[in-house]
C-alpha cells in the first residue's frame, strides 16, 4: 500500500534529537479513533515508561475505547482513553488496562530501550 492509503497512514515517532520511527496507523483497526488522532496531528509529549513493557506519551485527544484489547505485541500501537495516551510497545505484554489497537512500528524500534527521563515524543505525518 502507498502511503496514500485510505486504510493506512505512515506516520513517523521521532524521540526528538535522537532518533526517527516508521509507524502505521491503520484505520481499519479503529477507524474512530485513528481518524481522530490524524486530524490533531502533530503531536508532541514528553516520554514515559509503563514498567519495561510500554512507552507512551498523553495527547489531547478525546476518543472512547474501540474494539478494546488487553494482551498487545512488541511493536503494537495502542491508544489509552482514559489519558488520551498513544502507546508503544517495547515488548510483548498484557498492560491490565483495555486499550484501543491503532497500528505498529516499524521492527527498526529498538530505540524505545533507551529512552530517558525528559525525552520528547512528536508523532507526525511522514511527508517523504
């Protein structure tokens, strides 16, 4: 599929200053949801750590739960209602919290492993 897709949009997760990520969005796991979080892109938060499994950063975006999941892989890309958070997984793992499935990252997301306090995430389209 190009990035022109109607059912995927190619998004790139940069840890700003240090490295670069492919991620999908692919509305037909949430259409809702998705179409929701590409209207208000870019955005941009500061990184954090749910244990050793999950990196996320909280957004402004206000979508309910769809299609709910509790048990995601290792490069999963999920979308917590109840923070507005968009998480990535760095491992496979089951959060204890339902979340909406929104797409994945490339297998090149090793750098997730290495963050650090006050990094910052910026989710935006990939123009290339």
């Amino acid at each position: 599929m190009s990035s022109a897709s109607v059912s995927k949009k190619q998004l790139i997760l940069e840890i700003k200053n240090r490295s670069k990520i492919q991620c999908d969005l692919k509305r037909h796991l949430s259409p809702r949801t998705v179409g929701t979080i590409m209207r208000s892109l870019p955005l941009e938060g500061y990184a954090h750590l749910m244990g050793k499994n999950i990196a996320y950063f909280e957004t402004h975006v206000d979508s309910g739960i769809e299609r709910g999941k509790n048990e995601f892989k290792k490069g999963d890309v999920a979308f917590l209602p109840s923070s507005g958070s968009i998480c990535f997984f760095i491992s496979d793992s089951v959060p204890g919290k339902t979340m909406t499935l929104i797409g994945r990252l490339d297998e090149n997301n090793d750098s997730l492993n290495d963050l650090k306090p006050g990094d910052v995430f910026l989710l935006y389209e990939d123009t290339g």
